[in-house]
C-alpha cells in the first residue's frame, strides 16, 4: 500500500463479486500458490472446486498494458492542458491560475481516495485541473529562468526512469516500515509546504530563491527524495496489484498515483534548479 492517497485502498482489490464467487478464500491458498502481499487477503484465481462447481470470477482484471494505457492518457491530457495554458495564459493570470489549479485539484483526489470503484471522469478532470496549475508554474518559473522547463521535465523523466530501473534490478522489497516511514515524511513535508504558502501571503515565506541556499537545497532534496519513495510504492502498488489480480478499474486508480506523483516530482525539480539558476 502506498502513502500516496491515490494508492491506499487495497480493500478495492477484492472485487464484491468475487468474494461471493468463492467463499472462504481469504483463508486459504492453493497448491503453489503465495501471499502476494503480506497483510492483504489472497485474491482468488481462475482455480476452483470442480467437484463444487464453485469457480472465482476471472474477467476485467488489472494488467501492466492496461496500466500504462491509462496512465498514457492521463498524463497525456494534463501535458496537453499544461501546453496550452503555458502558451496562451496571460501573464497577470498565472498567480490565480495556480492557487486554482493547486486548490480546485484536491477534489478529483479525495474523490478517487475515498471512492471504492475508480471513476474515469474523475481521473480525466484531475488531469485537466492539474494540467492549468502545472501550465501556469512552467510559464512563472520560465519568465525568470529561460530553459529552466525542458531542463526539469529531462530530469523527471531521467528520475522515473532510474527509479524504475532501480526497483526492478535490486529487487526493492517494499515493507510496512518503509511505508510508514515515507507516509510521516510525506505528511510532514506537506504541512512544510502549506505552512510556507500561508507564510507567503504575507511576504514571510521561507522557502524562496532569496533564503538561505544551503537550507533551500535541504529541504529541495528531501523533496525529491520522499516522490522518490512514493514512486517506488506507487510501483509495487501497481506490481502487487497485478499478481492479485486486482478489478481492471484499478488501473485508473494506479494511472491516478503515478500522475499524482510524477507532478509532484516536476515541480520540486523546478524548485530546487530555480536555485541553483539563482
């Protein structure tokens, strides 16, 4: 289960009708078959009882092409949105386009977080929303830092890519404490950051190119390195979900995490080479 809010509802894997289709399965495995997540029931198989005639329901189950499906979308829609408001969004509205951006896209999460079964409109409005917020910080920090967007956007990728790499070669074994750890550091660094944009309104914001770079560099590499970890959980999410054989509209859910994160990870890019361009 990952810390991100997108990815916390591992109840959502057991699909209501397949919990009728073979009753008792959360007690039991199969012959060969292992706990594919520790703590989680064991999602039931196209195996069954054929003297009972009891069979588990095997149709619409998550898989890698479909996560990447909809993660293709989803990121290609906010990129789409966030190209036409860095090309057209006047200057004087940037400010309010990302306190809208920032704000209005808390909806479609708590939405999807709290929602049992994964709803595409939301996924898709989440995307659009995020798309002018992530439109209109490219746009601010490129007026005063000419080449700084492809500069964070290759870095995101190169940062995902190695991450991904990273999981797969050595094998990362995503455990309860590591979850726990990253959920405190996450929730924590986002208190930082709300506090900071209080503190901004009145012109005491500390995590400006102006303060000490020393400590703006801290705080930007912690950053960095919690989306990291997020990524790395959002990854076992959707690996884990897989082997489960999570419902197929779980895929959305993992498309959502992926996106929530990788936004996440651009604008602390943005961030900490503001900096270092300062």
């Amino acid at each position: 289960m990952s810390s991100n809010p997108i990815l916390s509802k591992p109840n959502a894997w057991i699909n209501s009708g397949q919990q009728q289709a073979y009753p008792g399965y959360q007690q039991q495995a199969y012959p060969g078959q292992q706990q594919a997540y520790p703590g989680y029931p064991q999602a039931p198989t196209q195996y069954g009882d054929a003297n009972s005639g009891q069979f588990a329901a095997v149709q619409g189950r998550m898989t890698i092409d479909d996560v990447l499906t909809k993660s293709a979308v989803t990121l290609g829609s906010l990129a789409a949105v966030a190209v036409l408001t860095f090309m057209f969004m006047p200057t004087p509205f940037l400010l309010p386009a990302m306190i809208v951006g920032a704000l209005g896209s808390f909806v479609p999460v708590l939405l999807v977080s709290f929602r049992r079964k994964v709803n595409p409109a939301f996924v898709l409005a989440y995307a659009v929303i995020e798309g002018v917020f992530i439109g209109a910080v490219s746009k601010f920090y490129e007026s005063m830092f000419s080449g700084i967007v492809p500069a964070a956007l290759m870095a995101t990728v190169f940062a995902a890519v190695a991450t991904l790499a990273v999981y797969k070669f050595f094998r990362i074994k995503v455990t309860s404490k590591f979850r726990k750890m990253v959920m405190i550091g996450t929730i924590a660094y986002a208190g930082l950051l709300m506090v900071n944009l209080v503190l901004s309104f009145f012109g005491l914001g500390f995590l400006s190119s102006g303060g000490n770079m020393f400590l703006l560099l801290g705080i930007s590499a912690i950053g960095i390195g919690l989306a990291v970890f997020n990524l790395i959980m959002d990854f076992d999410y959707v690996e884990q979900g897989i082997a489960m054989g999570a419902d197929a509209s779980e895929s959305w859910r993992a498309a959502f995490g992926l996106t929530v994160t990788l936004v996440w990870l651009y604008v602390e890019m943005l961030r900490v080479l503001s900096y270092l361009r300062n």
